[in-house]
C-alpha cells in the first residue's frame, strides 16, 4: 500500500523526506510554492540531487505537489488568469528535475459567468501549459471537487468536457478526493457506492485516468457541497467508509495521500496507523 500525507518542504525536500520516515509513510505531498503568497522556494540542483538520493534510499514511492489554492485557471480576470496559467507551467518545470510523479491543481472556478465560460477559461489555461510542457513526470492531475459555489470539476462530467476540448492529453490525469466525492453527492460508505461512482467514472473518463487519491473524512454530510476535512473515521465517512475505500480492489490500488486537519505533522504518523489497522482488519475478516 502506498500512502502519506501533506507534508512540508519549508526546510528542503531532503527534509521532507526525513519526516514522511518519522511518520512511516512511504509517499508524501506538499505545496509547490507558498499557499497563500504565491512565493516559490529557490531549489538548487544540490537539494535536487539529495532529495532523489535521499528518496531511493527511504523507499518513497510517491511524491505529489500541489498547488496553491490561490491559483484558479478559471478566472475571469486577465491579470489572474495569466498568473495561474504561468505559475502552473513554472512548477511542473521547476519539479520535472526532482522527478516528482504528480502535480495536483483544482480545475478553477467560474466566479459567476457560469460552467461553460469558466471550462473555456479553464482549457485555455491548461492549453498553454500542455503546449510547452512536454515532460511524462510530473505528470498534471486534476482533482474532484466538493461543487462549492462556482468550482468546476464536481462529477466526471466535467472534468471530461475540460478532457476533451484538450483532446484527451497522455500526461493529464485525475486526483480523486473522498471527502469532495461525497460532498458532491457519491456515497462512498459503502462497497456498493464505490462501484457506482467507478462505473460512472469509467464511462465518462476511463479509470485509466484516475492516478491517485486525498484520503479525507468530511465534516459534512453527503451531498453538502461544503468541503471540510475530518480526521480517519471522525466525520461523515467514517471507519467503515474509509475501510471501504482503501480495501476495494480498484481504489485501494491507488496511492493515498492524507489532508487531515492536524495540528503537527507528526500527528499523521497515527492518522496513517489507523489507515493500515483498517486494511489489516479486512484482510482477516
């Protein structure tokens, strides 16, 4: 099983990887650039070249950068847009010489000019990127979404018109979330759910293009179209829930990437334990 968490590269990717060991994980994620100021961390060859050093060593399997939140390639502001679409193309390069394996960013918002205008936006964006990156890692994912006001990305739906009107790009993929997927309506508390939602996904996109997972529980109920993390089995999936999800025979393939709202990183290391207690217990039932 592949699984981590949201970690931070503040003080080196080299680092980070000694905290994904501290927690046993043997994946971990992190934010490409400051969350909130945009600002980016000079990353010098000698920190790429340790970091990758470090990484074999340690066997993590997985390493995932996302986004900053701030980024919305949906926007209808040109200033805005033009900075999303730049900075996108900034950190798929700035990260293809460290290998990392993905890039997350949420597919945008349409601030009120409706879904149509806001995927045009969307795959104006991406287009720009995909025309000057060509590199396979890190390979661009885009996630599922809660539906809160004027996200796009809610259903598969969606995210195949933005798929499409780019026609169908090899390195683009999904990044699914269970707390948005349930948030969005997709019952995932159950085995029966889960393939209700994957016979859709199959469908629309092709579960060749699901890549990997943000294992949350949600504050929320089904259907809230409000996106708040729970801690593993404290909010509306639950224990089951979760164990559902990461003992079904297509999701649980996945690597998983915690986004609990814990106070300290290291707190992780038992989110992550909880995880594996749930995988285990299934296997003796």
């Amino acid at each position: 099983m592949i699984i981590g968490a949201h970690l931070t590269i503040a003080k080196g990717m080299p680092a980070a990887v000694e905290l994904a060991k501290s927690i046993e994980s043997n994946a971990f994620q992190f934010f490409t650039r400051n969350p909130r100021g945009g600002k980016a961390r000079l990353l010098e060859a000698a920190e790429i070249e340790e970091f990758r050093r470090s990484r074999l060593q340690a066997g993590i399997k997985c390493v995932v950068g996302h986004m900053p939140y701030t980024i919305n390639l949906g926007a209808n502001r040109p200033d805005i847009h033009a900075f999303a679409k730049e900075t996108l193309l900034t950190d798929l390069e700035r990260f293809a010489a460290a290998e990392v394996d993905f890039v997350v960013v949420h597919p945008g918002s349409h601030v009120g000019d409706g879904i149509d205008a806001g995927i045009a936006r969307i795959c104006d964006a991406l287009a720009f990127v995909l025309e000057r990156y060509n590199e396979k890692k890190p390979m661009l994912l885009l996630e599922t979404m809660a539906g809160h006001g004027t996200e796009v990305g809610k259903n598969p739906e969606e995210l195949r018109e933005i798929f499409t009107r780019l026609n169908w790009p090899e390195n683009m993929g999904v990044c699914l979330d269970s707390c948005h997927l349930l948030a969005a309506g997709y019952d995932l508390t159950t085995t029966e759910g889960i393939d209700r939602f994957l016979e859709e996904f199959d469908t629309v996109l092709g579960l060749e293009r699901m890549k990997l997972m943000h294992l949350n529980d949600s504050k929320r109920e089904l259907g809230s179209h409000i996106d708040r993390h729970a801690k593993i089995g404290e909010g509306a999936l639950g224990m089951e829930g979760v164990q559902a999800v990461v003992t079904h025979p297509v999701l649980g393939k996945l690597p998983f990437i915690l986004e609990s709202p814990v106070d300290d990183y290291l707190e992780y290391g038992d989110e992550i334990q909880k995880v594996l207690r749930l995988r285990k217990a299934a296997s003796l039932m």
